[in-house]
C-alpha cells in the first residue's frame, strides 16, 4: 500500500497571508482603468494553458514600503473569463481586513463586454460587514459581486491595501497564481531607497529578476505563467511552486541572505536555550545518577534517560485536557524541576520532556545540543535557505563517537532512536554554547519500515472467504498509525479499520478487531480482525477464481493518470510482507499455480516478488509478497520519470491482484 | 441549528488564531442549579457504538407578547462521550441585525475532576452566519470551549434573545442526530391566546397546558446514526409544528395553504417588474424561438446562467420572502432563487406567458407536511410556468385551478427546461398565485427520463490486451450528472476523472481519446471514450484467459456495507442499460460464461445475459430502480439486491484455447 503526502500547510498563519489567499488586488486612486487592446477584447481561447478556465491578462501587485508608518499594497488585475468555473472564481470577492490595522480602500470593478462597452461596480454593490467580533477586536470584510459576468468578457479589478506599520522585508511573493496569467507584475519600493534583495525559490530567474523602475520602485515581470496544480505524491508545495521573499539592507541589521551569518544569530538564541538547560543539571543531578547506575554503555545509559522521560513524566501535549497551546519557553524552563527530580515523576509538555532530557543528558556527562531541524514535510531544506521558521526545535542533540544524534523523548510514541518521518533526511542545525553545526538527519530504511500482515482463511465452495487477520506495524508505520489516531477513541480506531477494508471490498463482513500496543512503543502495533467476505471468489460452471492476494484486493492503482506535472515524492521507505494462508473445499483442485512474475524498477529501488505454493493433498494455497520501496534512500523521483514509475506500480499492481483457478475435481 | 458549518468553525479558528484564546475562563466559579442538576443524569447504553456525546438537556422556552414580540430562553446541556464529541462544546446563538438580538449567551464547562469553568462575555465570537453570502443579516454568537472540554465533560449554555416575530407559528425538533435525555419546548403565551401542533416523524406529542403555558416533552431519544441513502434527519428525528396567537391572528397565521399564497403573492407580484429593458432582453432572446417551449428555452436558459449572489437584508421584517425587482436583477446579472424566478417571471409577462413562483424545500423531496401550512417549511423558490397543449416536456403537470404547468429550477444551472432537478422531485410546494394558489405535488420523473445507456464495442486480442470504444447516452437527470462533472471539473481534472474510471476498471488502461456531446436543451448527454487496457484478460497455464465482461462500474457506487440498518432506504429513479461487444482472439473460444441474472424487487430489476456468437461475446445488463422509501426492516432485500449485482458483475467468462 503507498502512502501519500498530504501537502501541509505552514503552521503559522498570518493576517497578510490571509488576505493574499482570499483576495487578488489592484490600484488606483480615481479609478483610472488602462488601455485595453482590440485583441484582448476579442480574445477567444487561452494563450497560456489551452484548457483554461479563465486567464489573468495582468496581474499587477504594487507594494510601497516607503513611508514608515504604513505599507500600501496595491492591486490591479485583468482577467479573461473562459466559461463558468472562470466566472465563478471572479464572480464575488470578499476582502478582510483588521479593524485598526489595516484598511481597505479605492476598490473599483467593472466588466468589459468583448464589444468594449462596460459595466461598472456601482457604491452600492460594495457591502461591508463584520466577519467576526471577539472583544475589540473586528474583522471586517468589503465585499461585492462583479455585476453581469459571464464567459466572455474580461473582468478587471483594483484595489488598496494599507497597512499599518508594515513592511516589505519578509514579505512572499507568489510567482505562480491558481489560474494561468500572461503577464504578473510586481512593483517594490522599499522603506527610503533602501537597498532590495530578492532569494528566489523554485525559479530561474536568469538576470531577469526586480530591476530598477521609475520612483524609486523595482519591478519583477514574469510570462505565461501556467495555473499552480496540486498532486498526489508531490514534493511539499514548497518545493515545487516558485516564490520570491523579499529583504531590504539593514532590515534585520545584517545581510540576510548571508546564509553564515543568518544561522549564526538563530545559533546564538539556540545558545541561551543550551545555557539554560545546561542550568538544570544541577536539579536533576542526584536523578540521573540514580537512573544510570550500573549501565554498561553510553547507548545504554541515554536510553534510560530517554525511558525515564517518555515514561514517568506524563506528556501534556498528548492529553487533549492538559495541553497549553499558549506555552513559552520561560514556561517549559520554570517548571519545578527539583519536584520532579524528588518524585522521579510529574507532567509537561513535550518541550519540557526534551529539556529535561538534555538536562538528565548533561548531567550523565553527554555533550549535549539543542538541535533545530526542518520538517520534510514541508521543505527540503539547505541552508541557503535564509528562513527561520523553516527550523524549528526538533529535540536534544547528543554527539557521541563524533557523530551527532538527534533524540525526541517529548514524542510519546517514537521509541528511542526513532523520529518522525518527516525529521528524516531533513537537515538539523546541531547547537552548542559556542558552537552550530548542520547535520543530515538520517534516513531510515526499508526494513525498518515494516508492515507484516498474516491471513488465514478458508474458502467455502460458495465462493465465500472466511477467517483471521493479523498487521503488524513497524518503524514509521507504527509511529504514523498512533501520531494520526491517539486522539480517536478506541470504538473510532476500530471503525477506521472496519472502514479501511470496506473501501476495498465493500461486502466484507469485519468483527473482532482488536488494536494492540497502542501505548507501548517498544513493540509493534498490532491489528487483529476476523473477517467474512460472501463471493470472494467468482464461480462459473466448473470452476472459481480467487484473488490470493487479500490485503491487495480492490485497491486502485496509485498512479491512474497518464501525464504529471510535478516530481514524484514518497515520505519514506518502507516494506510489506504478506504470508497467506487458503484452504480450498477439497472438491476443488487447484489449476497449475502461477506465481506472477517478480516486477522490480531498474536501479532496484521498488521490488514486489510473490511466490505460491499450492498443496493439493491438503487443499491449501499458501501466499507470500515481500514488497520493498525506497529502497537505498529512492523517495524521490523527476517528472520526467514518470511514465517508468507509473509503469512500476502499475506491473505492482497488476501482479499484486492476478487471481488463481480452482477446478471442480471430476 | 446545533450544528456549526465548517465555514463557521473556520472563523472560530481564525478568531483564535488571530487574537489567541478568545476571553478569560474562570476557574472554580459555580453552575447555575440546572447545569449541576442535568449533570448528574445517568447515561444509557445505547446500540450504536461512538456516539460522540449525549444531550442531556434541550430546552426552549418562548414567551410572546400581545404585541408579537417574543423572547426566547434556550437551555442545552451536552454530557461529551468521545473525542470527536469534544467538538461539539460550543454555544451558539442566532440572530438577525434587522428585528432580533442576542441578549445574553453564557457557557459552563465541569470536567470530570468537578472544577467548574464559567464561560462570560469575554468569551463570546460574533460572527457572520453564512460567510458565503455578498451581504447577511443573520450572525451568530458563540462560545468555543471545544480546547477545554475533555471526554466524560458536561457542557452546557444558555441563550436568551428578543425577537419579533413575522408569523404565529413555528417548529421545533426534538434532536438532530445525537441521543436526547430531555427535550422541552414551552411556549408562554398573553392571556386569552391559544396554541396547537402537529407532530411529525413521531406519534403525537400532545403538550401539557397550564393556563396559557404551553409545554412539549419527550424523554430518552436515540441517536439517529448516518447510513448511506437514508432521508434527512428531518424526516427521522420527532418534531413538531406550532400555531398560536389569538382568535384573529389574521396574516400571522395560516389556516390553510391557499392563504399562505395568498399571503406571499405580493410580495412576489410587486416584483416582476417588466420595464423597457426586460421586455426587450426577453425578446432578443425569443427572436429565433419558433414555440412556446422554445421561448420558455431561451428564456430559462439565460436565467439559470445567471450568477447565484445572494444579497439579504431586512430578512427580520419580512424581506427573506420577498425577491429584488426583476428590472434591477436584471441590470446586476446576479440573483438568489427568487431573484431568479421572478426575472424569468417577468421576461416570460412581456411575451405574454403566465407563471408562478413555487416555494419548495431543496434538500429533502419529503420535508413538507400538508398538516402544516406555513410558508417557513421552504427554502427555495422555482417556478411554473403556464404552458398550452403544445409544449409536452416531462415536468409539466396540470392543477386543477392553474391548469397545465412547466416546473423549472432557474437556480440549478445544469438541469435544462423539461427536467427538474431530483431533490425536487414528489415535494410538496406551494404555487403563489393569489387565491388560485395553494399546495401541490412537484412531477416525478420516471427511469425511463433519466436513463444511462452504455455501449462498449471492444476487442480482446490472444495477449489479453482490451481495446475498443464505450459510448454513454445519459438522459434527465443522469445527464445533469454527467454535465455537472463536466462543467465543474477544470478540462484536465475530467480528463483525470475518466482515467480513474477505466483504470479502476483495469489497472494500466490508458485513455486514448474522449469525447462529449451536451444536449443540454434535450436534457441529454453523450460521452463517447476509446481506450486500450493491456493485459485485462489473464492468461492462466497458457490455455486459459478469463475476463470481467462487466468491465466499467458506475461513477458512483452504492455500498451497503454493514450488516444491520436503522433507517430507511430511499431510492431514486434510475436506469442504466449496458450493451458489451467483445471481438474474442482467435483460437480462443469460450468455455464458461456466469450464470444470466434476473432480479425483480418492489424497488428495483436486474437483468444480465451472456450470448456467443462466432467469436462475439455479447453481455448486457439492465438495472433499474423507483423512487422508493424502503423500511429498514427490508434492508436484508436490498442488500441481497446490490450484492447479487456486484456478485454477477464480478464474474469472469472463461476462454479456452483451441
């Protein structure tokens, strides 16, 4: 079974980047509209994308930081309406602002019909209302429907946007839309003539980036610009649709697309927090002695400390009634520490359990780190990446026999040794009092990442199979499966996996499902359910088909599709072993048992073999597949080796579902 | 009403995102004697596992003025019983800025270690109702304990509001889906005024009175859990429909339907303004139009292709019922439902075509009662159009007063003129049309109108390699369907939808090219699709290959999947006729086909037949389907129904190699 990435969403969210989702701007004071050509107005067909729903013929964002008391962001867009997903899209607009922080002014719209004759937004059709009202504070929204829209004409649109004591350092620009645009246009001015540095992600650029332009402005213009299409199995968004970030000189006091000097300041917070920690041994000294009494390794002595943290402190972040989504650090650092060491036990969040490991840690004599690391997830990070919020605080950092681990006992699921997926193979910068180092995290492999499902059933002569099932989950699966459900209740649990299977067949018959060691991270999680499926197999006269293979039964193919757009991502490696056991009715014989041919990819990343052995004395057909993907690290493929990776899956697949023949004994 | 939407709990989160935790909770304060009362109640063990909280207590009290004006006391207690149940620990109370405020809202949270959390006004979100809509009175105020409350907490609010009221009547559900302890609708009415009701989904709920205090009770109600194809718990849960007001509560009340027509007539009336512009767009559209139907066409055509914006201001004084001048729907080229129907009205008055609006409720064919008449069991607003003997189109019925009438939804974009959309199909509604106006059924369709009919010519060569053609021809509804996907979906994304279709069919089948035919003034639509699907036919020991004549599935499939039912089944009328050509291999002939199929229930037929002639395989299949309401008791019978279909469509034919 593949698993799919789910492209996230950054976690923190703000303001101005809500208004960029929900609104497309323009300029102008007295509405002034621009000339528009006869070959515009008669426009029939896309140019940029031959299926577009609509097409922006200007996009044109102007963002004036010069005044330091307000940022003025203003917009003016031109779009051709195609047909009525087009018109859809720009059919109402609904414009929030901040009651207080920012204001927005001089919106005009109006349609231009392909004859030239407009329709103009009347001050009436603009509504404002009060979105939400929490104590003082109030968002607000101006909204309105463009007047007589439909397939055809061209709308255009502007409007301003002022906010109060913005600015433009930081600031992301979007260099590919939600639909195709001919011609997207930026303008920048930055705060009094400062000078602009722009870092462009998943662009070439070429020497053609922001430029001197009249008043002080810089102007970035960019053609044909297909509409941002989302995937399956696509890298995080991140990664694929291209942006520039902005900074100005002296923004932030120092260059900051010195990629050096930028890490070494966020090194320089990581230092304090070491600091502080470092601080705390003293309170958990007599503690830790205790616990590494007697242990023969420094391996050995770590995972104690690392037992002790995830198992005696109760982990806050992981009980819904005791979780603080406000918690600062001074918070984590105030905890009373010397109770939890008189205790050997107590509560906290998951930033404390890692903090009192790296204090624990310290005090054992390890040389400890505070490690900040990025999410796979989210970015495929190096440093050149001059973005903090892309490195967040990950877990405490031991250097041991030259090599730098990462450990986050504060995830009360991952077994010592074991991180997230998504901390896999991402970069993590290593950080001491004195020090910063980045580190690849590594990747785990295949092997590790195990699902092992065994199946034994029987097969009446009615077609009906009949029996018990039993997956185990290993390394990534098993952490995934109880970060994704330890919120659930056991009964929601148990219906995810009653519905699991009814997706694939949908007349299966499930009872008796039962989950072990949800809690206990140092074994596998287990599923056991009983199962009955009516028809399994399909009669004719002489004879019944079945398809051995259960655990692959009405699964579609992962790739459907002939042509992709973006690389082809997979989280991790991992690996299914299935071992199935049939027994036939015994007025049946089993017609020359053909296993389907192993399929593997070129370099021996992706391999499915199956073998079948078929015992016709004892009625029985015994079913083994060993599925491996991933394998040396391959989680990452280009689009343009799509059609070998569909091809791959696709040879899974077919293999995976190939059905044997019973035959009526004569 | 109990439920927030997911638009609504967007801004929930966004109110907590932008400002933090909304409000102060105050720890350690008491609830009010109710709260600790209802607390306390025991739970029940209940058949249905995850039942995500129980309602312990649901309680409205309304007391009404001489003068009409009503305030309300909503008392709700919840007892949350799983995770997902923690969700549901918000308050909320509606109001409309134009006629009725909230006064007071109040929320209480005891978790289970007994510390009381009091919810105050620092904790309270205003927030638009439906955030969809250009402009909307209707705004709601909540409290979002949803971060603090855990399983086994009881939560529990109260709402106090002032209202006036439009009507002497209203309705009251009992519960939605979750399990009621205690649900209580009381009603305080001025001396000398008398209230009655009419119970629904439920045997009469006949309430206690004392003096001019109304009260209806039910006890111990439970939970009404999700199955596919089930009605809505509108029509599953008890509730009931209330009339009061003094003996003369003329235009606040309605004996009957003719009056609630009567009542609302002008409103639409006065609307259907046909000015200059109106005129001359209805007959620029009908210039080519050679009958009746043709006018209706063109002029239904361009209404329905107008944008849906819904603009409602002074809905608390009665402007919810009434539409904007067709003259200025017109000039804007946007409009609700009734904006719609009384543009299409009036362009149909220039080209001297009577027509009504019909108020009807989207959503549920079965919602309206007859026993109630009142325009508040609607929501929607199409149209009837008064047609002579020439024009024959499926949703044309006659009445009795108003005589032959064309129904069409000028709001549903995809559904042409001669067809009605099927969630309005068998509704009760109600034609405005002053005293000739009144109740009546909306059309059913048959199956015959609303037909899929599919024909595959394809060939399988000695490699089990399938190549060939599916063409479909969708009828009435089945072709609004086939439009919608077509029109909603980007052109990649359909294209990505017809790979899924034959891929899941067969693993690597590629879709070569495909083509489409929208009929849309015949309510009919073609889809023509050629394919190759390597491998299909498998090859066993080198003498055998078997396939699946029955090689595409629906696009959306009907899954019966568990073994029990508590509700009814509803049925829609459906058919899809299926002829397969399979150009066999040569050298291959067949050995084994599956057993020809033949059902016939009260709801449903099936049909499947397998003919060989030379090396042709001919399979087909008919299935077809009546609008139906099947009682739960009967859901073994229609589950046999799906699942011997799904079985004989799995089967394989068998070919033998010569």
């Amino acid at each position: 079974m593949l698993r799919s990435l789910f492209p996230s969403r950054r976690s923190t969210v703000s303001f101005a980047g809500i208004i960029l989702l929900l609104s497309a701007a323009v300029y102008g004071q007295k509405t002034e509209w621009r000339p528009i050509s006869p070959a515009e107005l008669q426009m029939t067909k896309p140019v940029v994308e031959p299926d577009a729903d609509a097409e922006a013929l200007l996009w044109e964002t102007s963002i004036d930081d010069s005044d330091s008391k307000k940022l003025i962001r203003k917009n003016y867009v031109r779009v051709k309406i195609f047909n009525e997903r087009g018109r859809e899209r720009f059919a109402k607009f609904d414009i929030p602002y901040i009651k207080g922080y920012s204001e927005i002014k001089d919106i005009a719209a109006h349609i231009i019909k392909p004859d030239g004759s407009t329709i103009e937004l009347a001050d009436s059709d603009i509504f404002e209302r009060e979105v939400v009202k929490v104590s003082k504070l109030k968002v607000r929204s101006k909204a309105f429907a463009v007047p007589n829209i439909v397939p055809g004409v061209i709308v255009e649109y502007q409007f301003t946007e002022q906010i109060k004591y913005g600015g433009l350092a930081g600031s992301k620009l979007e260099l590919q839309k939600d639909i195709p645009v001919q011609n997207l246009v930026y303008l920048v001015k930055p705060y009094r003539g400062a000078h602009l540095t722009a870092k462009y992600y998943n662009a070439s650029v070429n020497g053609d980036g922001f430029k001197n332009d009249r008043d002080g402005f810089y102007r970035l213009i960019r053609h044909n610009i297909p509409a941002f299409k989302e995937e399956n199995f696509m890298p995080p968004e991140a990664m694929v649709r291209p942006y520039v970030i902005m900074a100005v000189s002296g923004s932030f006091g120092v260059d900051v697309f010195d990629p050096a000097m930028y890490w070494r300041r966020l090194g320089f917070a990581g230092a304090d927090m070491v600091r502080a920690m470092h601080g705390l041994r003293k309170d958990v000294d007599k503690l830790t002695e205790g616990l590494i009494a007697g242990a023969a390794t420094p391996e050995e002595r770590l995972r104690r400390i690392y037992d002790f943290c995830q198992h005696k402190i109760r982990n806050t972040s992981f009980d819904p009634a005791a979780r603080n989504s406000q918690e600062t650090w001074r918070d984590v650092f105030d905890q009373n520490w010397k109770d939890i060491a008189k205790n050997g036990s107590g509560s906290g969040s998951s930033a404390t359990i890692n903090v009192l490991f790296g204090a624990m840690a310290t005090a054992a004599g390890f040389d400890t780190r505070w490690v900040y690391a990025s999410r796979r997830d989210e970015v495929f990070m190096n440093p050149k990446m001059t973005d903090s919020s892309l490195m967040r605080f990950a877990g405490i950092g031991i250097v041991l026999g030259g090599k730098r681990l990462l450990y986050d006992p504060g995830n009360k699921f991952a077994p010592f040794g074991q991180l997230s997926w998504y901390r896999e193979d991402a970069l993590g910068l290593f950080v001491s009092e004195d020090s910063l180092a980045w580190t690849k995290i590594p990747l785990s492999t295949a092997d590790t990442n195990l699902t092992k499902r065994t199946a034994k059933f029987r097969l009446g002569e009615d077609g009906t199979l009949e029996g018990t099932v039993s997956i185990e989950l290993y390394g990534n699966e098993a952490l995934n499966y109880r970060m994704n459900s330890y919120d659930d209740d056991p009964t929601a649990r148990q219906n995810a996996i009653k519905d699991a299977v009814l997706r694939r067949i949908t007349n299966a018959e499930v009872s008796k499902i039962t989950i072990e060691n949800f809690d206990d991270n140092s074994k596998p999680l287990i599923e056991r359910y009983s199962i009955k499926v009516p028809n399994y197999a399909q009669k004719t006269g002489k004879r019944m088909f079945f398809q051995p293979g259960y655990f692959e039964y009405g699964s579609p193919p992962p790739f459907p599709n002939a042509t992709r757009v973006h690389d082809i991502f997979f989280s991790f490696p991992w690996s299914e072993r299935d071992e199935i056991t049939i027994e036939f009715p015994p007025t049946f014989a089993i017609e020359s048992p053909e296993a389907p041919q192993a399929v593997s990819d070129k370099a021996g990343s992706v391999s499915d073999k199956i073998t079948i052995e078929a015992n016709t004395a004892a009625s029985k057909v015994i079913y083994s597949r060993d599925l491996s993907a991933g394998v040396d690290g391959k989680t990452l493929y280009k689009v343009a080796e799509y059609s070998s990776v569909k091809e791959v899956w696709d040879a899974v697949q077919k293999a995976d579902t190939a059905a044997l023949t019973l035959k009526m004994k004569e | 009403m109990k439920n927030l939407t997911k638009l609504r709990q967007n801004i929930v989160v966004l109110s907590v995102l932008l400002f933090g935790l909304v409000g102060s909770v105050f720890a350690g304060d008491d609830a009010p004697s109710w709260v600790s009362q209802v607390a306390g109640s025991s739970i029940p063990a209940y058949d249905i596992k995850n039942v995500p909280a129980v309602v312990l207590l649901d309680e409205y009290v309304a007391s009404v003025d001489s003068g009409g004006k009503i305030s309300t006391t909503s008392r709700y207690a919840i007892k949350i019983l799983t995770n997902e149940g923690r969700r549901l620990a918000i308050a909320r109370g509606f109001y409309l800025t134009s006629g009725s405020k909230v006064t007071d809202i109040d929320a209480w949270l005891l978790p289970p270690d007994g510390k009381v959390q009091a919810f105050g006004k620092k904790s309270v979100i205003d927030m638009v109702d439906d955030p969809d809509d250009i402009y909307n009175e209707g705004r709601i105020k909540a409290i979002d304990a949803t971060d603090s409350a855990v399983v086994g907490s009881v939560f529990a609010y109260t709402v106090t509001t002032e209202e006036s009221t439009l009507f002497y009547q209203d309705q009251w559900s009992f519960q939605g889906r979750l399990p009621v302890l205690r649900g209580r609708y009381s009603l305080n009415l001025p001396s000398g005024w008398a209230a009655s009701s009419v119970t629904f989904n439920a045997p009469e709920i006949r309430p206690q009175v004392s003096g001019s205090t109304y009260t209806w009770e039910l006890s111990n109600l439970k939970p009404i859990t999700w199955e596919p194809m089930s009605p809505s718990v509108g029509n599953l849960a008890p509730r009931i429909a209330v009339n009061y007001g003094p003996a003369d509560a003329k235009g606040r009340s309605f004996p009957d339907w003719k009056s609630v027509s009567t009542w609302a007539t002008p409103f639409y009336d006065s609307m259907a303004i046909v000015d200059d512009n109106v005129a001359a767009k209805a007959r620029e559209l009908t210039a080519n139009a050679k009958t009746e139907l043709e006018m209706i066409q063109a002029i239904g055509t361009f209404v329905q292709n107008l944008q849906y914006i819904a603009i409602d201001i002074g809905v608390g004084y009665g402007n919810g019922y009434k539409p904007r001048a067709s003259s200025i729907v017109l000039s804007r080229g946007y409009g609700d439902c009734k904006d719609k129907a009384t543009l299409m009205r009036a362009m149909l008055k220039a080209l001297k075509i009577d027509a009504y609006p019909i108020i009807v409720y989207s959503g549920d064919p079965d919602f309206v009662r007859e026993a109630f008449p009142s325009p508040k069991q609607f929501n929607h607003c199409i149209i009837a159009v008064k047609v002579s003997d020439a024009t024959q189109a499926p949703s044309v019925i006659v009445d009795p007063k108003l005589g032959r009438l064309l129904i069409f939804d000028a709001t549903d974009a995809y559904t042409p003129v001669g067809d009605l959309p099927d969630y309005l199909q068998n509704s009760l509604a109600v034609a405005l049309a002053g005293d000739n106006g009144g109740l009546m059924r909306m059309p059913l369709l048959p199956a015959e109108d609303n037909k899929v009919e599919r024909t595959l010519n394809v060939s399988l060569t000695d490699s089990g390699e399938l190549k060939g053609t599916i063409r479909e021809h969708s009828t009435g509804q089945a072709s609004t369907g086939e439009r919608t996907a077509l029109r909603r979906e980007s052109a990649a994304d359909y294209r990505k939808t017809l790979e899924r279709w034959i891929t899941r069919a067969a693993t690597a089948a590629k879709l070569v090219d495909f083509k489409t035919t929208d009929q849309f003034a015949n309510a009919a639509f073609d889809l023509s699709l050629d394919f190759t699907a390597p491998a299909y036919g498998q090859l066993m020991q080198s003498r055998l290959m078997t396939f699946k004549p029955a090689f595409v599935g629906r696009r959306s499939g009907t899954a019966f999947t568990e073994s029990k039912r508590t509700t009814p089944i509803s049925l829609d009328e459906a058919s899809v006729i299926e002829t397969a050509t399979f150009e066999l291999p040569a050298g291959f002939i067949v050995d084994e086909t599956p057993e020809p199929l033949d059902l016939k229930t009260e709801f449903g037929t099936y049909r499947s037949t397998y003919e060989v002639k030379g090396q042709q395989l001919i399979y087909k299949r008919h299935f077809q389907t009546k609008r139906s309401l099947i009682p739960a008791e009967k859901y073994a019978e229609v589950r046999d129904f799906y699942g011997k279909i799904r079985d004989a469509e799995q089967s394989p034919v068998v070919l033998l190699k010569k």
